[in-house]
C-alpha cells in the first residue's frame, strides 16, 4: 500500500515538472516575440541633408557634408534614417526643401551652406520641435536650447596654411587665388592665403580673381578653368580656389599647364583623376564631415546643444592634406608647416578674417 502512495506520489511530481517545463518553454518564444516586437516599434531618428549650389558630386564642400551622412548611417544604421536633397538651379528652393523635411517629420535636418541661413531661421521657427543644423552661417542670438545649432569653421587658419606652402614651393614669386562667390565667407580664405604667403615670403605677389557674385559661382567650372589659365598666364605657378564644383576646371588648368593647384574643403588628391594628382599639391581641408557626423552622434545620445559650434586648427577643424598622392611633392616644407601651425594655435600668429585685418597684418609683421 504505502509501495503504491510512492509510486502515486512520483507520478504526479514527474507530471507536474513536466508541466512546469513545457509552460517555461512556451513562455521563452512569447517574451522573445513581444520583445521583438518592442524592438520594431522603436522609431529611428530621422536626419535630412540639403545640399547647396553644386550638390553632390562636387568633389568638395557638398561631398564632404554628404561623406559625414554616410559615416553616420553607417555606424548608426540601427538607429537612424537618413535622406538627402538636391536644390533646383540657383537653389531657389532651399526653404521649400528644407519646410518639406520637417513636414515628413524629420528630427534633425541640416542646410549645407550659408546660403541657408535665413531660410533655416524661418524654418526653424515654424517647426519648434525640430532640430536644425546650420553649416558655415550664423544666426543671431541662439543659445544650447535653441533648435539651430550653427556649425562654424576658422577658413582663415588653413588657409594660412596653405599659403605659406604655395609662397615656399612657388618658383615665380607669383601665386593665385580664384574664388567662386564674392562674399566675406569666401574673404576669409582669401584673407588667410594671402596672409601665409606674405608670412614666409614677404615679396610674393598675389593674383586674385572670384567666378562671380551670385550662388551659380560655385557650379561653373569653365569660368574656374578660364581665370586658372589666365592666372598661370600672367606668372602664376600654384593657384588656391574656394569655388566649390568650379574648382574642377582650376585644378584641369593646371593639369594642362604642368603647375600647381591647391584643394578645398575636402582632399582633392583623393577624388581627382589620376592625371591631376601630380599637380595638386595639398588641399585646405575642411572637416564638414566630422561636424555633420558628431551633430547626428550628439542627437542620438541626447547631447544635442543649440548655440554655435567653432572648429579651428586647435580643434582639427582645419588642415592641410597630406597623402600618398602628395607626400613627396610637400615633404620639404612640412616642417615649416607645422611650425606655422603651432604657432597659430599658440596665438603667436594671428591669422586675419577679411581686407582690413589683412592690411593690419601687413603693417605688424612687415614694418
């Protein structure tokens, strides 16, 4: 009797784990599914880009905003959806596309350029919970919470740069600068090349031309090519373009004149044919990409800060390229480069933003 209450007993433990189990079993999937499900239904953070005059494809300021985006989708894929905006003509549209983007409910949308600037302030004010982020333009009065967050660079302190190098490897004593549009921005790079040559040459003669004084500037590399070629003419021997897609034809000028052409915003060598490698000999770069890349990593953190945004020689912001393509044809000067950097950074120099800073620090250092 008490042998059967035993066996009784066992069974009905062994039902009761068996139970216990296939229940823990059935549970498991059910917790993984509603999990996933939670997983699906978390949003990604939505950031839009508008390019400006030129868009993508121009080998430089566009592309280098456009190389930031990439890096991010790619790091961030997980969490974000991006989207990019070609304008119309001049750019016209740029509010239009910028007004779309928030519409569609994107969280964090940038205007490349500072043609932008007064349609990302009306934008911005408009959609209040959207996050703005403004390259190469300021807008008065923000602070950390504000919507807009202006991502600013010191143009004038690579540029210096890179006129110091085009004066040491100049063999005429005559060097060039081809702008795209004229406006103080594109003065400043104007400024700082003019400043650096004059720094280790102080006889170096300085030949200036701007494509134009409207937006179409940046996109119109015949005219680029034209005033390279007139340039290289009249005793140029390195010439220094901030023109945007224009700059292609300044760098095809000197490929077909065998002289040399300085890079902008992004490391030309790079994305140049091969045939024109040879004669580019550095390029300003300019960290566009780096400042659109910690602007999304900043939002996606919960770091994102309104206000303004400065980056410089101090904060890598700015450089000189140095390259496989290059390394050769400045290896001579780098020293002196880094000498002159230093010292920038250090306030020893102090590298002028426009005209009359210019004329100042001619008066100070050549008295």
């Amino acid at each position: 009797m008490k042998v059967r209450k035993i066996l009784a007993l066992g069974l009905i433990f062994m039902l009761v784990a068996a139970l216990l189990v296939g229940c823990s079993k059935q549970e498991q999937p059910a917790q993984q599914q509603q999990q996933g499900q939670q997983e699906q239904g978390k949003e990604k953070i939505k950031v839009g880009l508008v390019f400006d005059v030129g868009g993508r494809g121009d080998l430089s300021f566009n592309d280098s905003a456009y190389a930031g985006l990439e890096k991010a989708k790619k790091d961030f894929g997980d969490k974000i959806e991006v989207e990019y905006r070609e304008p119309s003509g001049g750019g016209q549209d740029r509010e239009q596309l910028l007004r779309l983007l928030a519409e569609n409910g994107f969280d964090l949308i940038f205007g490349v350029g500072f043609l932008f600037t007064d349609h990302i302030q009306k934008v911005a004010q408009e959609f209040p919970d959207v996050k703005f982020a403004l390259i190469d333009g300021a807008i008065d009065g923000l602070d950390e919470n504000s919507n807009v967050t202006c991502l600013l660079f010191k143009e004038h302190e690579g540029s210096f740069l890179v006129g110091a190098a085009a004066a040491m490897k100049s063999k005429t004593g005559k060097i060039g600068f081809v702008g795209g549009m004229k406006t103080p921005l594109i003065e400043r790079f104007e400024a700082g090349y003019m400043a650096g040559a004059k720094y280790v040459n102080p006889n170096i003669e300085i030949l200036s031309d701007y494509i134009g004084t409207t937006s179409e500037a940046f996109k119109d590399p015949v005219r680029g090519k034209e005033l390279a070629l007139k340039q290289f003419k009249d005793g140029a021997d390195v010439i220094y373009h901030a023109s945007g897609a224009s700059g292609i034809g300044v760098i095809e000028a000197a490929t077909a004149e065998k002289k040399f052409a300085i890079g902008v915003d992004s490391d030309q060598s790079l994305t140049a044919k091969e045939d024109q490698r040879p004669y580019i000999l550095t390029s300003m770069v300019k960290s566009v990409d780096v400042a659109v890349y910690e602007t999304i990593k900043a939002l996606i953190e919960g770091n994102f800060k309104g206000g303004y945004s400065i980056f410089g020689l101090a904060e890598n912001g700015v450089s000189y390229a140095v390259n496989d393509y290059n390394k050769e044809l400045i290896s001579d000067i780098q020293p002196k480069l880094d000498e002159i950097k230093d010292k920038i950074i250090k306030g020893e120099i102090k590298v002028p933003v426009d005209k009359k800073e210019y004329n100042e620090y001619l008066k100070s250092y050549f008295k």
